[in-house]
C-alpha cells in the first residue's frame, strides 16, 4: 500500500511496482491528468486493485 495524501505540489507519481495493490493519493490538488498512464493497463503497478484520488482536482 502505498499513501501520499496531501502532497499539493505532486504532480506526477512514475512507479514500477509489480505487487502494489493499494494506492491512496487523496487531496493530491496539483495531479496531472498523466496520472492514467502510470496506473492503466500496461502501467508500472500490474496487481493494482485500489486507487484513491479523493479531492484532486
């Protein structure tokens, strides 16, 4: 699992994770929509089940 709330200045996460499941970025304000890439099919965290974006705009 892995948990980066309220980090207003993220904008982008790159991760090559192969047994991430969790991923919780909740009020991350500054996300790129870029986001996708890393979390889509053919992304860096295959097992991925959960993805959190609560309040990011």
């Amino acid at each position: 699992k892995l948990v980066l709330q309220k980090q207003d200045s993220l904008t982008s996460v790159h991760l090559q994770c192969q047994r991430l499941q969790e991923v919780d970025l909740s009020e991350c304000e500054s996300l790129k929509n870029t986001i996708c890439d890393v979390f889509s099919d053919g992304g860096g965290c295959p097992m991925l089940k959960s993805l959190t974006l609560d309040s990011c705009e």
